[in-house]
C-alpha cells in the first residue's frame, strides 16, 4: 500500500513573501480555489495577525474553501492565536500553524530569548490554540541549524500539547539532502509519541537543493511536505510542489507513495499564478517551463517521434498540457462563454464575468479563433481589475528606427480618488462630473517608452520602472499579447498587466494597471 503523503500549499503565505509580489484578496480567492481543484491537502492562506489586509483574505479563504484543510500562520503569542483563530475558524477544516525559532542563532539574535523561554513558549502557546482548535502544526523555524538534542526537547512539547502536525523547517536552505533526511529519522527516533503527528518538511531553495531535500525527508519518514507553486518564496523561494508531486508519482519504485494531487491541473495552477503574482516562469524549469517537452535536436526528436518514452518520463497529458484547444469565437454569446468558464473550473462574480466578457468580445472581433489559453489570459487579467481612477481611452504612437517616438494619449480620470495630485494635459469634461477627459503627449526612447512618459504626465505621476516584460499567449501574428509590469512607488512595488492583440495597447493597458494599484491599494 503506498504510503499517503500530504501536501501543504504556502503559496499565498511563503509565497507571497516573493520580494515584489502583493495579491489582492479576489487573487488570493482565485488561487486557492485552484489549490482546492488542484486537491492540495492544506492550504497556509496566510499570516493574519501582520496586517487588516492579510486577515481579510485569510477569512475570505477559509469561508470559500470547501475540501482543503486551511492554515493560518501565527507566532507564539496570545494575540496572534486569537487573530489568526478569528481569521480562520470558519474553515471547513480549520488548522492553527504556531512557529517559533529554535536554533542559538535566531534565539539569540532575533528572539533574544533563552532556550527555556523558547520551550516554554512552545508548551504554553500549543496548549493555548488547542482551545480553539484540534488541528494544530508546529514548526520550529531554523530547524536545520537547531542543536538536535533542543529539537527533540522542543518538538517533544509541542506533541505532548497535542500538536497534530510538526514541522521541520530548512528556513535559510542550508541543508543537504542526506544530512536533512537523517535529521527526520532522527526525530522519529528520539521524540516520544511522533507517530501520533505528521512529520512535516518546509525547504527553501538557497542553494538549489529546496526539492531534493523534501524527498530527502519523505524518503525518511515525513508524511506531510510544504511547497509552493513553481517554487515561489522568499529569497531563492520555496520548494516547488510541482517537482515534488510528479517525482513522487514517476518513481513509485524508489518513494511507494502517493498525494491527493490531481496533476493535471499543475499547467493551469502554474500560469494562473504566474499571471497574478507577476513572476514568469524560466522556460526550462522543470515540469511547467515552456521547454519542459520541447525536443530540439534531431536525434531527440527522431526518438520521440518513434517513441515518445525514450526522452519523455512524464507525459504533457499528465500535467494538463493538451493541445490548445480552439474553443470560442466571436458570435458566441454570454450563455455559452459562461458556460465554457464553468467547464475550464472558473467560478467569477457577476462583476467580474460581465467585464471578462467585454473583454472576450473585443479581442474575438480581432482574432480569427480564441483558444483555451486565450480565455485564461482574458481571465486572469480581470481577476487582478482594481478600482479604475485612470482608464485609457485612446491613444496613438509614432515610431521608426529614425525618429523619435512621439505618443499621444487620452485617459479618462476619476477627480475623487486623486488625492491632492493634478489632473494635467488637455482637460474636456464628461458626463460623468467626477471624471475628465484629459489628452496629453511626449516623446520617448522607442513607443512604449513614450506611451509611459504621456499617461505619467496625465497622471502627475513619478515612478520607477523596474520589470517589463512581454509575452505571446499562443502562436500567430494576431496572438493576444501580454505585458507585465512592475513599478516602484515610494519603496513600494506594484504589479500589473495587460493583454490585447496590440502590444502597445497592453503596455499602455498594464502600465495603467500598476498606476490604478498605487492610487487604490
Ligand atoms: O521558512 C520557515 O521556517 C517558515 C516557517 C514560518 C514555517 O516559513
Ligand atoms: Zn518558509
């Protein structure tokens, strides 16, 4: 009987501690709606007690979920507790996830407590949740570089207060995968009463090894495994479930074990999130690269076309790779392209829906056919919508190899939500009397370069640009393009995004993205 291993989802916790990721609560819902789909045992929504914003999305979550565990993060403090069980307690499954650090070094330094403080933290504070809740995680931060003989004392507490769940972190990505699947065997050798608990493992990735480690660990006993979709997390990221799922299901031999994933649905998890948290995946990562199963010389692709196992292990099928499948065009109406959604598993708000569609029937006026991937770009992009105090209205851009760019721009802007800063260009106004139509050009480095410099101007706004980057969602000149942006704002970074057949139209539509961020967030 293969051994059940459970999968703990922190991509909207550890995850979005990626420096420059910030998601909205309607991006958060939609993410773990998939998680949920995905079939992820455990979803950590987030740290309710670090911010009003955190704690919104962690209740949000939690009531929306219907199958998954969901998790809350939460210190070794009462107030923490209370917030974080407050967050989380309407969860079908609710789990507390208490951590504290446990090596000298964080003990010191960071917590500036003694070991026995530390141990009576963990006693006192797991007995404390369990008021509240039966199902209770410990992780004992910086594991890795925790004396064993504190590790065994520390975990033993927390199980004797009834943790379900304990957790082993790699937090700075230090160990070795021998070194850290002794570890785990260790645990279960010294800590009394373990086999009443899941072992659980949480690797990060700072020397490339945050996978290898989990299997490590699962190989020696770990029941429970933490990761993130395509490896999001802070600094170097987290463990990549993605990797670690399919591992797990291709070499049955070696780990005699199963999850609860349904691997399939990895494709859509890993662009849906890419697209909202505004990281775009290296096109040879492993499993969910554009490359992952493109054969590119002649010997491989012979192969392959005689037999697809002599360089496939895994199958595109197996991670929901189909062939992109042509699915709406432009005299299908609402009924049907709601229809579609709910078979592609999207549950939108009547809001949402109404401008996904708009969306769907400007871009299938355009294209000749509108495939699967296209539907999930038009999606995805109405999923991040934020308040609109700018929307661009029309604009016009002249560029060539000898000129310099010129770019004219009309925006509508809402006059309330200015806050004290100018609406400049040329101003008519609406119909609508808090907004105006304002006009305004400049010249640039190149087209997109001046489309920015005019909607800063209309904007009366100064930011950094500090990513840019394009892609075309499926093959053909009349491909939808989509632009990803990141600005900076006073230290802080705001993502955003666009799509259009017209690249400089998603530009323009993306750059207006983060400035509606910065205004309304
Ligand atoms: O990396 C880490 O140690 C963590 C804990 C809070 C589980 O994220
Ligand atoms: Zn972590």
């Amino acid at each position: 009987m293969p051994k059940a291993i459970k999968i703990f989802d922190t991509t909207l916790r550890d995850g979005e501690q990626t420096p420059g990721v910030n998601l909205n609560i309607s991006e958060k819902l939609e993410i773990a709606r998939q998680l949920d789909r995905l079939g992820v045992d455990i979803i950590e929504a987030g740290f309710a007690a670090s911010s009003p914003g955190d704690f919104q999305a962690v209740g949000a979550v939690a009531s929306a979920i219907k199958n998954s565990t969901v998790a809350c993060l939460c210190r070794t403090v009462q107030d923490d507790i209370d917030i974080a069980w407050e967050a989380v307690k309407h969860a079908v499954d609710p789990r507390l996830h208490i951590f504290i650090a446990t090596s000298d070094i964080h003990m010191k330094y960071k917590l500036k407590m003694t070991p026995d403080d530390v141990l009576q933290l963990t006693q006192s504070m797991v007995r404390y949740a369990k008021k509240y809740c039966s199902n209770i995680e410990f992780s004992a931060e910086d594991a890795t570089r925790t004396r064993p003989e504190f590790l065994y004392k520390v975990v033993q507490s927390a199980i004797n207060e009834g943790a379900t769940c304990v957790n082993i972190p790699d937090t700075v990505g230090y160990t070795l995968p021998s070194e850290y699947g002794k570890l785990i065997k260790s645990i279960q050798q010294n800590v009394t009463g373990i086999e009443k608990a899941d072992i659980s493992v949480h690797c990060h990735d700072d020397l490339g090894l945050a996978v290898s480690n989990s299997l490590a660990a699962v190989m020696n006993g770990a029941t429970q495994v933490e990761c993130t979709i395509n490896g999001l997390g802070e600094r170097a990221g987290n463990a990549a479930m993605e990797e670690i799922v399919m591992t797990i299901k291709t070499r049955p031999d070696i780990f005699n074990a199963s999850t609860n994933i349904d691997t399939t649905q990895f494709t859509r998890t890993s662009r849906l999130v890419s697209g909202l948290a505004g990281i775009s995946v290296p096109p040879n990562k492993a499993i969910v690269g554009a490359n992952a199963f493109t054969h590119e010389s002649g010997i491989h692709q012979h192969g392959v076309l005689s037999e697809k196992s002599t360089y496939e292990i895994i199958t595109p099928e197996s991670i929901g790779l189909t062939a992109n499948k042509i699915s709406l065009g432009k005299l299908s109406g609402r009924a049907a392209f709601e229809h579609h959604l709910v078979e592609m598993g999207y549950t939108l708000d009547k809001p949402a829906l109404d401008r996904a569609f708009d969306k769907f029937k400007q871009i299938a006026d355009k294209k000749k056919t509108v495939t699967d991937e296209d539907i999930e770009a038009i999606v995805n992009d109405k999923i991040s919508d934020v308040p609109k105090t700018f929307i661009l209205d029309s604009f016009q851009v002249n560029s060539g190899n000898n000129m310099i760019s010129t770019a004219t721009v009309s925006m509508k802007i809402n006059r309330k939500d200015m806050k004290g800063t100018h609406v400049r260009g040329n101003v008519m106004e609406t119909e609508n009397s808090d907004e105006v139509l304002v006009t305004e050009a400049a010249t640039g480095d190149g087209p997109v370069d001046a489309l920015f410099n005019a909607i800063d101007r209309l904007c009366d706004m100064k930011t950094n640009l500090s990513q840019y980057s394009l892609k075309a969602i499926t093959g053909g000149t009349d491909a939808l393009g989509e632009v990803s942006v990141k600005v900076e704002k006073d230290g802080k970074f705001y993502f955003g995004r666009g799509i259009s057949t017209d690249i400089l139209e998603s530009s323009a539509r993306a750059y207006i993205n983060a400035l509606n961020k910065i205004v309304n967030i």
